[in-house]
C-alpha cells in the first residue's frame, strides 16, 4: 500500500511539475515578448546574413529576452538554414512564435520613400538609397545605364524627367534595376492619352515638357502662377525668342536658386544658358512636380512675354507684355534687393 502512495506520489510530482514546464514553454514560445517604449521596432536582415546574425541583430535591438528558447523554436520551424533577408516591423510584445513565423516567411514591412525638390540624379539616387539595401553608388550606376536610358526613350540628360515625384512603397531588398523600371511604370501611367494630345498640340515632347515645367518650377513655388508663367516661356518659343530664364542659368554657373545673377554672367557658355541660346535647354535642370507639369501642359493664355519677381519678395511676379514695362518692374525688384542687402 505504501508502494503505491509513493508511487502516485512520485507520479503527482512529475505531472506538476510536466505542466509547470509545459506552462512555462508556451509563456516563452506563445506569450508576449519584449515591450518596447515605442510601439515598435525595425530589424533590419541584410542579403546573405546568417542566423547567428540574426540572432545578433535582434539582441542587440532589445527584442529578444530567451535567445535559447529562439534558437530551440527557430530550430524546430527550420528557419535557421532558410534566413530571408529584409525589413521586418517587429511590433512590441510579438512572441517567439508570431516573430519566427514572419521572419521565415519573409513577410517584409514596406518602406515608403518620398522624392521632392531633387535637382540631380546623384541627389534622387541618394535620397531613395536611404530607405533601401542598395547603396547610392549602385542606384546611380542603375539610372545612369547608357543602355536602359535608350531603351526606354531617354538621353543623358533628360533622364531625371522620368521619375515623377510622389511617395512611392517598395521593399528594403529592392534592386536599383527594379526600382528604376518601376519608375518607368509610373511614368507611363502619368502620361495618359489626354496629357499626351496637350503636349502634342504644343508641339512639345513629353521630355520637352518636362524640360519646362523644371524651369517654371524654379521660377515660383506659386502653383496658381505657375500657367501664367508657362504661358510666357510658351509665347517666347513660339515666335522664336529665347527663353532668357535665370534658374537654367544658375544651373549653367552650379550656383544654388538664391544667388542674385549679373550681366557678366549670362555670357558662361553652356547649352543650358538660355540668353545666348534659343530653344529649350538639353533637359531638366530639376525633378519637376506633377502639377508644374500639368501647368505646362495646361498654360494660361495671354500675350505676356516678359515677367519679373515683386518687390515684395512676397514670390509672386509682375508680368509684361512690353520691354519698357519689364524693365520697370526689374528696376524696382532690383531696389528691393539692395535695400535688403542681397548682393550675390
């Protein structure tokens, strides 16, 4: 009789003390993990990275407490030999399992990446590395490929037309060759039918439209201008005059938009020197928004053929049709600049 008491006894201990291990390890695999003072974190898994790695990174970002109960589980769901790499948003309080599950099935979180105000490649391709694996260097040598430049219908210099600016969603593993066509996508899907007869009946190229709507984006951050003053640089192409736009200027000198221009400079010899050159310059001198562009393509009809910036520096302008009238307004913006000492 006594066997048997110590033997239900000995089985009594073993069974609690099997479900308090039992309880233990799903509180370790199913429970709530780490809590973060924020409502979460990103882990980052770059291409070719390890388990160890994994394991590194994750410790190191204070979301892991049980590195043994990760290694056992990652082990039993063979996540160990098939690490995939990527950004992973790691929510505060994931547990074990919720956490090895997404990372073996790759389930990356997106980044958002937002390009606006860009003048060069080097900047654009600078810009979208910092939210992807990739670096600057690959990103430009991507968008700079002579031979997908002509394959898609650009050149050199008109390259940067063809990223419309917005806030676009990609993975962090995204190649530079992926986002680019995507990009291509994007802007074949700009261009509608509809925009293409606009442009068609200005006698412009979708490239030449962008080439302008750079410039008349350099000239006012006023959208609600920005048709009148296409409307000018349209009226001068038409009969042949030049354009004689400071921004393209600047971008001739590699001087940044606030800098005041002088006589002497308007004689740099480049193709972007819209003063000694007729015609729009080779491209762009910047990423244009979508709405410069539609003002181009939408430009407001008047006879005005010459515009300069108010004196009250409020960004508005003063628009022409007249030389005579012009140099008014220039001599009085020209004033207001040297009353606030703005020499260069």
């Amino acid at each position: 009789m006594r066997t048997w008491k110590l033997v239900l006894g000995v089985l009594l201990v073993l069974l609690v003390a099997a479900g308090v291990f039992g309880w233990r390890m799903w509180r370790e695999l199913f429970g709530p993990g780490p809590t973060f003072a924020t409502e979460d974190r990103i882990l980052l898994i770059p291409t070719g990275s390890t388990f160890d790695q994994v394991v590194d990174s994750l410790k190191g970002a204070g979301m892991l407490e049980d590195e043994k109960a990760f290694r056992w589980l990652a082990g039993r769901k063979r996540y160990v030999e098939k690490v995939r790499p990527g950004r992973y948003r790691v929510p505060s309080g994931i547990s074990l399992n919720t956490l090895v599950n997404k990372l073996r099935s790759g389930e990356q979180d997106p980044v958002r990446i937002t390009f606006s105000n860009i003048k060069t490649l080097p900047q654009l391709a600078g810009q979208i590395a910092k939210y992807i694996e990739a670096d600057s260097l690959a990103m430009i040598q991507a968008i700079r490929d002579p031979a997908t430049v002509q394959r898609l219908g650009f050149k050199p210099e008109t390259m940067i037309g063809m990223f419309i600016p917005d806030t676009y969603e990609f993975w962090w593993t995204v190649k530079p060759e992926a986002v680019v066509e995507r990009m291509a996508r994007e802007y074949k899907k700009y261009w509608t039918p509809e925009r293409q007869a606009a442009a068609q009946a200005l006698g412009l190229t979708q490239s030449e439209v962008s080439t302008l709507a750079s410039i008349v984006q350099a000239e006012t951050a006023r959208a609600d201008e920005a048709p009148v003053i296409a409307g000018v640089y349209l009226n001068r192409l038409r009969i042949g005059m030049p354009l004689q736009a400071d921004p393209t200027l600047k971008f001739a000198l590699g001087v940044d938009s606030l800098s005041r221009l002088w006589d002497a400079d308007k004689r740099v010899e480049s193709p972007y020197n819209t003063y000694t050159h007729t015609g729009l310059p080779p491209g762009p001198i910047s990423l244009p928004e979508p709405r410069f562009m539609d003002a181009v393509l939408h430009p407001r009809k008047h006879e005005y053929l010459y515009f300069c910036a108010r004196e009250d520096l409020s960004g508005y302008s003063n628009f022409a049709v007249g030389y005579e009238q012009h140099q008014q307004n220039a001599r009085r913006y020209q004033k207001a600049l040297n009353e606030r000492g703005i020499y260069r």
